[in-house]
C-alpha cells in the first residue's frame, strides 16, 4: 500500500517532531507534484512565492544568488530537503530558483499551514540551523530587520505573584525604567507600570497593600526572540503600548523593550512620527506631520517590512491622525463633549487594510437620548475633522461616507432600528451599501461598546432571501479580464481596485455575513468563511493569496507614484508594469472571476435556505 503524504512528511525534520493532528492538518493542505530533470519546480526570484517545498524524492538543485543563475548550482538536496522557506518568512522575492536535476517528487505546503511547522520549538530549531548553514543568505535588510532582542537594555526587576502594589512601587523605583515584571504561577509574565499604578491607586482608590496582580496589565503586549524589530514597532503602534515584553520559544522572560528603548536605534524616526502625531498641538502641526506618512511607508516597505505588515502601519497611524484631530478640534468646542459619541471608521479603514488612496469614511454613534441640537453641533465639528483630514493629505469624500453627514451620524438606537430596515429590506433606501459600509465600522475613538448597529447584522444569517439580495449586491462588481486586455492594447488603465481588488472584499465580506462572523479584515472574513458551501475551502485559500498579491502590486505602485512626484491612484498603466505583475494580476483577475461565476450558479440552482444554513439554525 502506498504511503500517505503525511507518512512520507514523518519521515524527515522538522515534521517528526510535529503530534498527529498538526501533521494531518500540513499533511491535507500540501499537494506532491513530479517533475522530470530539468524542469523548473521554484524560480522564488521572478514570482512571489509563500510556499515551502519538501523533497520526498529524486534530487533538486537549488541556486540562492540571481546574478549566477548561469553558474553551477549553490546547493543540492536530496529526499528530506526543504527549501522555499526563506521567501515564505520575508514575503519577498529572495529566491531560490529549485530545478530537479532527476526525476522528482515534492510535497508543496502553502504558506500559512507551514507556519505551523516552524512556530514549534523543533521547528524553529530546524529553521535556526538551516538559516545558519546556508552558503549564500540574503542580505539582510537595513535597520527593519534587526531582531527585539538587539533591543533589550537591561535586566527587568521581576516580582512574584504574592508581592503588593506597594512592593511593585518601591521595585519600580528602584529599578527607574518605569515597569516591574509580575510572574505568575502558570508561569507567564504581566508588567506593571508606572502608569498602571497611578490609575488603580490614584484613580480608583485602590489600597497600597492589594496584591500587584490586581495593578498589572492583564494583557501586555508579547514579542518573541527571533521576532523582528519592525514587528515589534507594529505592536506598539497597534496597542498604543510603551513596553512589551520580550520571550524567548519556551516562553521564559527575556526582557521588556520600552518606547524609549526603541528611540535609540534607527526605528526611533519611525516612532518620533507616530509620537508627533499624537501629541501634535494644533491642527495645522498635525497636518504638517501627517503628510509625512507615505514617506515612512517608502521606508518601511524598503527596509524589509512586508507589504502586509506596512499596510497595517498605514492603518494604525491613520488612526492616530483621526484620534487627534478629534481632539483637537473638539478642544476649540468647551460646550461639546466627546463622551457624547463613538466614531467609527469604516471601509478600507475600518478593516486594517488602507492604502495611500483609500478614503477615510466614518460614522458616528451618538448615546441614546442625545438632543438632536447636539447631534448638529457635533456634525458641524465632524466637517472640520473631516477638512482637517484632507490638509493632511488623506483621501476624503464630504458627500460619501462621513460622520458630518446625518445618515452616518445617529444614536445608538436609531443605528439599530435603521439597520433592522435594511435587514429586511436591503433593496431599498440604500440598504445592501449602508450594511456594506456598517458591517466594517471599527470604533477607534470614544466608547468602543458603545455602536450597536453591527450586533444586529448577527441576524442576518437567519435571514435567507436578505441574504441572496445581498449576494448579488457583492457579485455586481465583477473582476473583468476583457477590460485588462484593453488596457494592455490602447494603453489605458487599469483599475486594480474596482476591477480585482473591491470584487474579492465583497466576497469576503458576504461570506462573513453569511456563516455569521463578526471577523472585520478581508483574509479572517475569507479564512472565517472557507469550508462553507458557497466558498470552498480551496477558493478560500486562492482568493486570501489573490488579495495578498494585488494589495502588494497596488502599495508598492502607489509608493512609486509618491516618490515620482504623482499622485498615488489604483489606475495601473499596464504596458508600463513589468511582465511578471501583469501576469500576476492577469491570474488574479481570472481567479476572482472564477469564483464570482461559481458563487452564482449555486446560489441560482440551490436554495438560500440550504446554502445559508438556516434551515437547519
């Protein structure tokens, strides 16, 4: 009886380390391909590659720098080799090029199921001493790419579980960096601050004798050794924190990294950015400092941050640009007060996945029993946010989507009673577009439970006919090659938002909807999703590496737009792209529309109740 892929996969590092389950998982999302001598298995230079490759056997011949391509061959592997690896870790086109020098056959693991691999402690031992031994590395990239642990400064003063506020004051003191760590008996690691404790005993009256675990933050930021300091960056921004706490693979202490930390290596111009933003003293500084943005998204993307990761810190500082300029404008506004409301960002925004020109949209949920005369006087400030915003530089719409604006200015209850009527009629008064836009409202400022609109949507999957009225709503937007192919004869345009980009959001947001999750990104909505009888899981998983591609193409052509001087725009000038991103979107395109074709032919020949689920909720 021939072997499974999994037996084959048990037979070699890292996957013998690996316990049934996880090995089943790698085993059913990997596929063995054969090759014949000669033929080209992996060229991770000319294509962006995610995938690690196994060889299970015959011999593959492997070359790690592009300018001796021509030249013997950099390493050969024989059955148990992997490779591919590196690409997959950088998200980037660093090779290698793999050709099977004999007849060969290799086991292909996507991206995120290899992940599963390299994230156990043998596994990142495997990836340690393959890294360390390879003949000719990639360079690594300047500054981005240095490890947290270049960053720890000194040894953290570490209490236990049964010390008091007032011990954790004293150590505090003592140590002067602002922290003590806090180990519990499970063995993981909280910090308490400076900050922390000035809140529960100041603020809130706490006694200087309660244990320190009830003035810790319950859940501090973590990194991990061997994370990069850029990722690191990243969570700081993403938590508004000023210490994370750095571990090593068993989760043993390391240290703890604080913003000051960072200051002094070359990140420090990069975190000065986001610290200007939020203490910037008046609009005009803030716009000034804004406008800053796409240079640090340049630097960050050429530095060795993948494309996924600085679109993340686009999003996150553009939070940080709306935080303040709330602040500021309602400080000009003493009888206004920003308790009265939650702002919500909402589109590309609202999902974490903002480029240079995506708009700002917003909405604002006001508490119940607002006066009206409020409401209007707080829209008012809204429309100077809203300016503020565009001197910064930041794509806006004063007739779209925006909380000046009273449809996207309400009271919590209007929000709900205004979204049950789009529930049960989506074809009229804008309702299929005011889901769309609601279903992807993040609060960012003000009281984060405030907006009850979304929890209503949690109906929808209950509701079988609003739900093929809002299927084909999202499959409108088709992905059209016929318009590509134009483009690449006259010269024209492509717009890889509306024609590629936009198509796969819908999809991903429908199927969200429809399967009753509350995931807001396009890849968790995708991943939320797949399984379901309208979204395959392999459909799933083309789409979530379609959207990861075309959101790098459209980032790194709209930072070359900046740098040139242009105004970034999603228009592509296909004749002027290379011939590897034409194809790369030309495949895209042929993906989306795929799936699109397929997601209608079931929704026309089986029924919504079936397709949905609820026949059986």
């Amino acid at each position: 009886m021939a072997d499974s892929l999994a037996d084959k996969l048990r037979r070699y590092p890292p996957f013998d380390a690996l316990g049934a389950h996880e090995l089943a998982v790698v085993a059913a999302a990997a596929r063995a391909e054969s090759y014949e001598a000669t033929d080209l298995i992996l060229d991770a230079f000319a294509e962006h590659s995610t995938d690690v490759l196994v060889v299970l056997s015959g011999t593959v011949e492997l070359w790690h720098d592009p300018a001796r391509l021509y030249e013997a061959p950099d390493d050969s592997l024989s059955p148990g080799g992997v490779f591919g690896y590196s690409a997959m870790l950088t998200e980037r086109s660093i090779g290698p090029r793999a050709v099977a020098a004999s007849a060969t056959e290799v086991a292909r693991i996507p991206g995120d199921a290899a992940a599963r691999i390299f994230v156990s402690r043998q596994g990142a031992r495997f990836l340690a001493e393959m890294l360390t031994s390879r003949h000719n590395p990639p360079p690594p990239a300047a500054g981005m790419s240095s490890g947290v642990e270049d960053l720890l400064r000194a040894p953290p003063r570490v209490l236990d579980a049964t010390a008091t506020a007032a011990d954790a004051a004293r150590a505090i003191g003592a140590h002067g960096r602002g922290y003590a760590a806090v180990r519990l008996d499970d063995g993981t690691y909280h910090l308490v601050t400076d900050a922390s404790l000035r809140q529960r005993i100041i603020v809130d009256g706490m006694s200087s004798d309660v244990p320190v675990t009830e003035v810790f933050d319950p859940t501090p930021p973590t990194s991990v050794v061997g994370d990069s300091a850029a990722e690191l960056l990243l969570t700081m921004l993403d938590r508004g924190s000023n210490f994370v706490i750095v571990v090593d693979r068993a989760g043993q202490l390391r240290g703890v990294v604080s913003m000051r930390d960072v200051g002094l290596t070359p990140l420090a111009v990069d975190i000065s950015l986001h610290e200007q933003l939020r203490h910037a003293p008046d609009l005009v500084s803030l716009a000034e400092r804004a406008r800053r943005l796409p240079d640090l998204l340049g630097h960050l993307l050429s530095s060795g941050l993948a494309s996924s990761k600085v679109i993340g810190v686009n999003s996150t500082i553009r939070d940080a640009i709306v935080r303040r300029a709330i602040e500021l404008v309602f400080a000009g506004h003493p009888d206004l007060s920003t308790d009265d409301f939650t702002w919500l960002s909402m589109g590309s925004n609202g999902r974490h996945e903002a480029v240079l020109t995506s708009d700002l949209d917003s909405a604002a949920a006001f508490i119940d029993g607002t006066p009206p005369s409020v409401i209007d006087s707080c829209r008012a400030a809204f429309a100077e946010v809203t300016a503020t915003l565009a001197n910064a530089g930041l794509c806006t719409d004063e007739h779209g989507a925006t909380a000046s604006r009273p449809p996207f200015a309400r009271t919590n209850q209007q929000w709900r009673e205004a979204a049950r009527g789009w529930i049960a009629a989506p074809d009229r008064n804008e309702g299929a577009i005011m889901i769309s836009l609601l279903v992807d409202g993040r609060p960012i400022y003000g009281d984060p439970g405030l907006p009850a609109a979304t929890a209503v949507f949690g109906e929808l999957r209950t509701q079988p006919a609003t739900l093929r009225l809002l299927l084909e709503d999202a499959l409108a937007r088709r992905a059209r090659l016929r318009t590509m192919r134009t483009s690449l004869l006259r010269r024209s345009g492509f717009d890889i938002k509306t024609q590629a980009i936009l198509p796969v959001v819908n999809i991903g947001r429908w199927a969200a909807l429809s399967v009753g999750s509350a995931e807001l990104d396009t890849i968790s909505r995708l991943q939320a999703a797949a399984g379901s009888q309208m979204l395959p899981e392999s459909r799933a998983r083309t789409l979530i590496d379609v959207f990861q591609a075309l959101q790098r193409l459209r980032l790194r052509y709209q930072l070359l737009q900046h740098a040139d001087g242009d105004k970034p725009s999603d228009t592509l000038t296909m004749t002027l792209m290379s011939p590897i991103d034409r194809s790369v979107i030309g495949q895209a395109v042929r993906e989306i529309a795929a799936t699109q074709r397929r997601m209608a032919n079931v929704s026309a020949y089986v029924s919504a109740e079936e397709w949905s689920g609820s026949g059986s909720a």
